[in-house]
C-alpha cells in the first residue's frame, strides 16, 4: 500500500516536472504573438506562411481578383519590415518576394488596377526571380517518377489539389494497400499505436475542413480523407513526444505509398484546439484516447486532367545542416 503510495507521488511530482519544462521551453522560444518577439526570426516565420498561403491560392485554375488581399497586406508588411535587420535570409527574401510579385501579376492580368493592390518598398524587387507559385502539370507528368530509382521518387512527390475538379473515385482495395506499407514504418520501441479513420462521405469531410480550415472551400472535391491518431495509452507523460514522432513517420510513408500508387495527396496538419478536436472526434467517432496528429485528402486523377501544383521552394541544404566535431 504504501509503495503505491509512494510510486504515485513520484509520478505526479516526475509529470508536473516535464509539463514545467515543456511549458518554459515553448514559451522562451516559440514564436507565439502573444510573447511579441519581434525578432528576425519572427518576420522569417511570417514570411513564410503568409507567402505559402498565397501560394495555395495560386494553384487554382481559375483564380478571383484580389483573393487573399489582406494576407498580401501582411505579407507586404512583413517584408518590409524584415529588410530592416542585418541578418536577414536571401532565401527567405528570394521566396516572398517573388511569391509576393507572382500575386501582383496574376491580378494584373486578371483585371485588378496596379494602386489598389499592396506595395512593398522597391528596393526589393531585386530579389524577384525564384520559381514560386504554382505550374500547370498533367496527371502523368505529375506522376512520372512514380516507379522510379527512390531519389527521383522522393524529389518528384508533391502536395496535389484538385481546387477546381471533383477528384475520381478511389478503389477501397488501393487504399488498404498504402497503409498496409505504411504499417511497416518505425515507431518507437515497435508499439505500433498509429490508428487511421477512412473517410468517404462527402459532407464530413467537408465539416472536418471547415473546422481545419486548411483545406475550406475545396477539401469536399477530394474522394476521400484518412486522419491519422495516436492511442495515448501506449505511452507515458515522459514520451509526450513520441506519439507525433510515431505518427509523422506513418504519414510521410503513407505519403510515398499513395504516390506510388498514383494517388495525389494534400495533407493537413492536426494542430487543433480543443473544441476543434472534440467536433471532429465526435463527428466521426474517435476515441477520447486518441489524439489527431495529421489529415490527409486523396485525389486520384487520369494521365490527360491538369492539375495546378504549388512550387513550395526549399531551403539550401546548407542552411539546415549542422556540423559538431
């Protein structure tokens, strides 16, 4: 009796520990606003997701005049602002400004006079040139690494949406195929604990993506969405992170294996709060011990449909890689 007692105090003290640390650690360095870092790092992080925004909407077929205007806005002002410190990133400038000057073209064209669209100061056009946006594509050029030597395979797979076309159906049988590969993906100490939820029908995933919201407004065009959890029982408050090391693992093989099979995939991140869980977990049925790492829409196309696919530049590998003696 009183060695349980004792284990269970060391376990409530162990877990108040690590939720301490983990709380201090993203609230000195995560880039929350409510912390009003505005450091550069900040602006770079802005940069990105705003430009990556905007590059969605470039992979419609038939884009509106002045979509997303207030994030151009931002992005604008992000832009602006970032060129004002000295350790700024080429990259990150190379990328936005070109993202930026593709959506004031695009609106040209579409009709939409140059002073009503944002401005970003002049000195940073020299930095426009980067391939962004998104590039017109066939099904089977999109696909034609599909069956080739891992290298070329793994550089030709992209995120697909089919913004403008209801995706064809999906043969059930193609889809336990992936994740039957999936399956053999790692996980820590072999506990499997990655569990999937197969959705066909048309009006849920379209809830699911209204309350996502990175997919709102074409996600229902998609055949079909898989969400992938994580069952918490495998594991203790100490290895708080291994169930999204576990399930990213199964995603990104999940990935590999529908491109393989010629399916295109768009995955969303399964970043919710705790409303947005619990709607969805209810609307389809999850259990309270599963936590939603990842969702991911399948679209299956033919050789001749045309599809609009978005650059996502990349970073240069030497800016990712650290070397320690």
């Amino acid at each position: 009796m009183l060695v349980n007692l004792l284990k269970f105090c060391k376990d409530t003290y162990c877990q108040k520990r690590i939720w301490n640390y983990e709380k201090k650690k993203y609230k000195k360095y995560s880039n929350d606003t409510i912390t009003i870092k505005k450091s550069v790092l900040f602006y770079e992080r802005n940069i990105i997701i705003l430009g990556h925004t905007i590059e969605k909407g470039l992979s419609h077929k038939n884009i509106k005049p002045k979509f997303g205007i207030e994030v151009a806005k931002e992005l604008a002002n992000n832009l602006n602002i970032y060129e004002s410190f000295k350790d700024n990133n080429k990259f990150i400038f190379n990328n936005g400004v070109s993202i930026f000057q593709r959506y004031i073209s695009e609106n040209i064209k579409a009709g939409v006079p140059r002073k009503e669209l944002p401005q970003i100061n002049k000195r940073l056009y020299k930095y426009n040139g980067a391939m962004v946006g998104a590039y017109l594509t066939t099904g089977a050029d999109f696909f034609k690494n599909s069956q080739k030597s891992f290298d070329n395979f793994a550089i030709s797979r992209k995120t697909m949406r089919l913004y403008d076309q209801v995706s064809k159906k999906i043969p059930m049988e193609e889809i336990y195929k992936a994740i039957e590969i999936a399956i053999n993906s790692p996980s820590a100490c072999n506990r499997q604990a990655v569990r999937t939820y197969i959705i066909t029908n048309k009006e849920n995933i379209k809830y699911i993506c209204e309350i996502q919201k990175g997919a709102n407004g074409f996600g229902e065009n998609a055949d079909v969405m898989i969400i992938i959890t994580s069952d918490l029982r495998f594991y203790t408050i100490a290895e708080r992170r291994l169930p999204m090391y576990d399930c990213g693992l199964f995603s990104m093989s999940l990935l590999y294996a529908f491109y393989q099979q010629r399916i295109g995939c768009c995955i969303l991140n399964g970043s919710l709060d705790k409303i947005q869980e619990r709607k969805i977990a209810e609307k389809i049925e999850i259990n309270s011990y599963e936590i939603i790492s990842s969702l991911i829409l399948l679209n299956k196309i033919d050789d001749q449909d045309s599809i609009m696919v978005a650059e996502s530049q990349r970073r240069k590998i030497d800016e990712i890689i650290n070397i320690r003696k």
